[in-house]
C-alpha cells in the first residue's frame, strides 16, 4: 500500500513535535528538608551542595532541565508526611529527596517508596530501611545511619580506652549510633543514656557522667544539641580528663563554628571531609566556598553527590527518565565521581565506602575538621544480608 | 555529692526559667495578653548579647546592650501590634503573637543568616569553682543563679516599694479607676511591656554562653514559661520564683536520677529509654497535679 506523502510528512511532523514535547519537560525533583528550627543547618547545608551541582550544569543534571520543589519541614512528622503526600499526588514528582532525620525518614519513606516514587536519601539512613524493608525505589547516598558509629568503636578501641560513657538522643538514629558503636567497640559500657530530642540543657547528664568516672565519651548529638552539649562540657572542666569522640554529625563544621575552642582536640569519624585529596572534592570544596563562604560539611557533599548521582543516571536515561525502572537501574549503577573519592552501592542501594577519623583543630583564625586516619576502607552496613533485593 | 550539683543544676535552670517567667507573668497578670512572642523576645536577647559581645569583647556590655535592644523591640512591638489586642479575645492575642514568632524567626535568619552564633563566658567565669568538695562547678552557672537573685530581689523593691509598682499593682484590677484618677494608663501598658521584654532579653543573653544561639530557640524555652507561670499563678512574680524553681529542680532531678531508680527493676536499655520519656513529662505531671490541687497556682495573682 501507497502512503501519500503528505501523510508520511504529516506523520513524521507528528513525531518531531511529540518527542521534542518531551524532551522539554523538566524533571520534577522535590526536596523534603529542615531549613529551620534546631536541626536547620544539616538541611540547608544538603540544599545548598545539592543547589550548586544544579547551577553549575545551568539548572540541568544530565542534560534535562530540573524542577526543583523545595519545602521546608521543620523537623515534623506531620509536616513532613503532608509535604511528601502533596508532592507525590499534586506536583508528581520524578524523584524524592531531602530528608535529614530518621524518625521523619521512617514516617515517609516506606509510603513513597511503596507508591512507586524514587526517594534518594542524602542523610537520614534507618538500620530498618537498610536490612528488612529495604525497597528497589530506595536508594541512600551518605551511609548507613550505624556506619559512622561502628567506625569510631572501631576507632575507640584501637585507641584503648576501655570504659566509655554513651550519649545519644532518644530517637530511631540515636539507637542506631549507640548500636552501632557497640558493634565494633570491645571494652566496657561505663553508661548509655538516652536524651531528649532537641533538648538544651545537658547540666543533669554531665553530672552524672562526671559521678561515672569513665575514661572516654562518645556521644552522638547533631545540630543545636551538639553545641549545647560541647559548650557545657568544656565549662564543666572535664575535656581535658575525659576526652570526647563521636561522629562526624556530632562535630560538623556548623558545630564548630559555633562552638569555637570548646571542641578542640576532639575526634570524630565520617565519610568525607573538606580536605580529603581527589580532583572532584578539590574543586567541590574551592566552589562551595567561593559560593556560599563557608567549608563544606559533610552533609553538604551528601546533598551535592545525590545531585551528581541523578546527574548520571539522567545522562544514561535521557528523555525516558520518567520510566522508573529504567532510572532505577540507571540509579543502582551509579557512576559518578563522588567528592569523598571512591563510592558504589551495595545489594541495598547503600554506600560501600571508606570512613575516616578526624580531629578538631585551629586553622588560622577557625576552628575546623582535620583528616588524620582511615579506619574502614570498602565497609558495608551490617543490615545488607538482611535485604532481600538482589 | 552529685544529688547536690544536680540540686543546684535545677536551681540555675529554675532561675533561668524564673527571668522569663516573670516578664510573661507581669505581661499576662496585668494586661490580661497571652504574648506567645516572648520566647522570640529572648532571642533578640541572645542574639545582641552576642553580637555586642564579639564587637566590644565585654560580655556585661553585651548584656546591657541585650536588655536594652529587647526593651526597645519590647516597646516596638506594643506600640504596632499589642496596643490593637488588649481587648480582644485571647485566641486572638494567640494568633498575633504566634505571627510575631514567625516574622520574628524569619528576621532573624535574614540579618544573621541560619547557622547558629557563637559565644563564650568572659574568661574570669569560664572556670569551675569548688563550691562542695570535689565537685567543680561551672562558674558560670553560678554567676546566672546569682543574677537570678538579684533579679528577683529588684523586682520585688520594684513591686511593692515603688509609686511604678503601686500603679502596676493598681493598674491590673482597676484600670478604669487608675485612669480615671489621671494616670496614663497605656503608658503604664507600654513600660510593663518593655520591662518584661527587658527580663526575657537578659534571660537570653545569660543563655547565651551555656545554649546554641539559633532561629528558634526562644520556642523551647517558651513552653516550659507557660507551664511555670501557670504552676506559680498568673501575675505573681513570687510565684514565679517559686514555680521557676520546683520547674528547674524536677526537670532536672527527674532526669538525672530516675534512669538510675528504673534500672533496680528493669534491663538497662528499657529502663533507658523509660527514663527518657518519663523524666521528659515530670513536669507536665506536676503541672496537671497542681492544676487539681489548686487550679489558680501556688500564689495569687499580683501578689509580690
């Protein structure tokens, strides 16, 4: 049969102008994240790393224009929920991301994922979302929330301290940090006491901490609460007898800044640092500060690296990037040049990485994260066998 | 030992709760305003204290500078929104102090951006003090419960030994009457304003060096305000003390002690994680005990 050629020309015009319909439409990427309140600068800072991936491939990752959907939560369930509801039902975003904290994570997470959205974790990382309810739309780009405890147990030990006083808040993560360093420490528990989320006033632990007498402390206490604690425990005088470790969120270049002296000489773990030595973080880390005048903390390079990690995946997807599955295997093979060096997901879509140990020290007129050792190289989280996927 | 520092650990934070309770107590005692914007008040404190401090490197000019930038907000504050809200009803008073919060919070991220201040003791508190043997104490803390104590003992001269405390004495039962004789009674309004803003200002300020200074932190500190005044009576500055101090001491006897009691009975984590949540609602339990006992609080109203 003979097509009229105003039919074919027709047809083919049909064609061009739906595919260059949809290479038009941006990818709509909504961010859940605390941008005020108590816990308002691990937000802001994931924002911002994430922003600057943005702004330098001019308001695209992989060649697609991003819609950026940015709302703050406050660090409240409730808002946090009603946030991811909307976006999922009203906006129909591509992909989710954002959330900091862990009991918010629980509350949202397992509905979107379910639903059918991609959510890509730049902090909040659950022991249960890691092991039994891992899902194939749930990937974490920072860590497995016990990863940086387990290597500053890890560390503790090697250091030979042998009674260690514990302190965390009385939340999902802070059970997972105490968990997590308990794993890999060997000696004695001097005390494991659990606080209020964002409670200010640590006089009543202190003092008994003090009455405990232990030879080290690590505790685990982000945002505010870290600053509180450390500014109360320099004045109480016991830095220099009882010397504090922790992770990194309990010392984040945030904290410093606004702790000053108090936390000199303190050791943290994590997985990045500003002045960790590859070409992608030499550039991230002068960008960042050119951007925003600040060092880069930790959760700034989680939220740049899930930008750069969408940006992958978009480019091997291209215009399909609707097609969940094909973003999700894009997703899972994630080839990107992380700014903490090297980097690959293991079966639960949860980093296999290095962590290193750190110490707090005086650079000029601040105070900032010094790198001083590799504790883990190539270290899974302890909950992957216990994910059914793959 | 430690049962006495952790006594006095309550007391430093009964008599930080007490600074804020008196100004809201005064404020609500006398005006009849449900002020939610007083923790925000507390913040302007803290934040000029210490933005004053790191400019001139004293840190009783920064107070002084707190106490005075707060009293002026204070007095801002009355004279654009809280004069419109006397008579009107408490829901209200609640909604246009709560949008004072936020504009407030908003501000302040704006002039001071979002990361969190920082401010030390001057060096001659930064040490410890051994107030019981082998026990060093911040001195710090002894310096706030101190200024409490001072504090309180001006108000009180201020109260019931001065023509101003006569009037604001008068003022809170018989307005009419107190106009009526020729006393300009919004002006009256506006210096009660202005002194409890001052109050929660040095309350901030005081903070300052102990607590991170961020966008929000007058909200923590507001909630357990409402549960002192409410405790102490409303409008009583006595009972402000009184309530600021059992407040200040379950809090922090609860805490300190009760993880200890649980675990005689229960394995270390559950008695953890217990003791967490139950010292955590100590004080709304001794609230709702008060509010059975005696609904009005522990003192009445415009009393010393």
């Amino acid at each position: 049969m003979r097509v009229s050629p105003f039919i074919r020309q027709a047809l083919a015009m049909t064609a061009l102008c739906v595919s260059v319909q949809v290479l038009a439409e941006p990818a709509k990427i909504g961010m859940i994240t605390t941008l005020s309140g108590g816990g308002a600068s691990l937000g802001i800072d994931i924002r911002d790393g994430f922003e600057l991936a943005v702004k330098e491939r001019n308001g695209q990752l992989g060649g697609i224009d991003v819609e950026m959907m940015i709302v703050d939560d406050g660090r409240k369930v409730d808002n946090a929920k009603q946030i991811a509801t909307r976006m999922v039902e009203r906006d129909q975003v591509d992909v989710m991301t954002g959330i900091v904290w862990s009991n918010l994570a629980m509350a949202v997470i397992p509905g979107v994922t379910a639903d059918g959205t991609i959510y890509i974790s730049p902090n909040a990382g659950p022991s249960l979302l890691a092991g039994k309810r891992c899902h194939p739309n749930y990937f974490n780009v920072a860590w497995q929330n016990d990863n940086l405890h387990e290597a500053m147990g890890q560390f503790v030990s090697d250091q030979g301290y042998q009674n260690v006083y514990l302190m965390a808040p009385n939340y999902p993560a802070g059970k997972d940090a105490l968990a997590g360093f308990k794993r890999f420490y060997q000696g004695d528990i001097a005390g494991e006491v659990y606080t209020k989320l964002g409670q200010v006033d640590y006089a009543a632990e202190i003092a008994n901490l003090r009455a405990a007498s232990p030879d080290a402390v690590f505790f685990f206490l982000p945002g505010g609460m870290g600053i509180n604690f450390t500014k109360q425990y320099s004045q109480a005088g016991l830095k220099a007898s009882i010397p504090l470790f922790g992770p990194a969120f309990s010392f984040d270049e945030g904290i410093l800044k606004a702790v000053g002296d108090a936390a000199l000489g303190t050791m943290n773990t994590s997985q990045y640092s500003h002045d960790l030595d590859n070409p992608a973080n030499r550039e991230f880390a002068a960008k960042f500060m050119e951007t925003y005048g600040r060092k880069p903390s930790l959760y700034a390079s989680q939220g740049y690296d899930t930008a750069l990690l969408l940006d992958s995946a978009f480019q091997l997807v291209g215009a399909d990037f609707k097609d969940t599955e094909k973003l999700r295997r894009a997703l899972a093979k994630a080839e990107f040049a992380s700014v903490r060096g090297e980097f690959r997901f293991g079966n639960n879509q949860h980093p296999i990485q290095s962590i290193y140990v750190r110490e707090v020290i005086r650079d000029g007129d601040t105070v900032t994260n010094q790198l001083k050792g590799t504790v883990f190289t190539n270290h899974q989280d302890a909950y992957a066998a216990e994910c059914q996927m793959k | 030992m430690l049962f006495l520092e952790q006594l006095l650990n309550g007391v430093q934070l009964g008599m930080m709760l007490f600074l804020m309770a008196a100004g809201l107590t005064l404020i609500f005692g006398i005006m009849h305003l449900i002020n939610l914007a007083h923790g925000s008040l507390y913040m302007v404190g803290a934040y000029v204290t210490a933005t004053v401090s790191l400019a001139s490197d004293s840190f009783a000019l920064g107070l002084v500078g707190g106490c005075l930038a707060t009293a002026a907000c204070g007095v801002l504050i009355e004279m654009l929104a809280m004069r419109h809200l006397y008579h009107r009803d408490h829901l209200d008073q609640v909604l246009a102090t709560f949008g004072i919060i936020l504009t407030a919070n908003e501000a302040t991220k704006m002039i001071f951006g979002p990361q969190a201040l920082f401010l030390n003791p001057p060096a001659w508190l930064s040490t410890t003090v051994n107030i019981l043997p082998e026990t060093p104490y911040p001195a710090y803390r002894l310096f706030v419960i101190v200024a409490g104590i001072v504090v309180a003992l001006f108000l009180r001269h201020l109260i019931t030994h001065t023509r101003i405390g006569m009037l604001i004495r008068a003022g809170a039962t018989h307005r009419e009457m107190v106009t009526a004789l020729g006393f300009n009674i919004s002006l009256l309004f506006t210096l009660v304003f202005a002194l409890g803003a001052a109050l929660a200002g040095l309350a901030g300020g005081l903070a300052g060096p102990l607590l991170a200074i961020e966008v929000g932190m007058g909200e923590q500190i507001l909630i357990l305000t409402f549960v002192v005044i409410i405790i102490g009576g409303i409008g009583s500055v006595k009972g402000a003390l009184v309530a600021g101090l059992l407040v200040g001491v379950v809090d922090t006897l609860s805490r300190a002690f009760l993880p200890t009691v649980l675990k005689t009975t229960l394995p270390a984590a559950s008695a953890d994680a217990l003791a967490g949540s139950v010292s955590s609602m100590a004080i709304y339990i001794l609230m709702a005990v008060v509010l059975v006992v005696r609904p009005q609080g522990l003192y009445n109203a415009y009393g010393t």
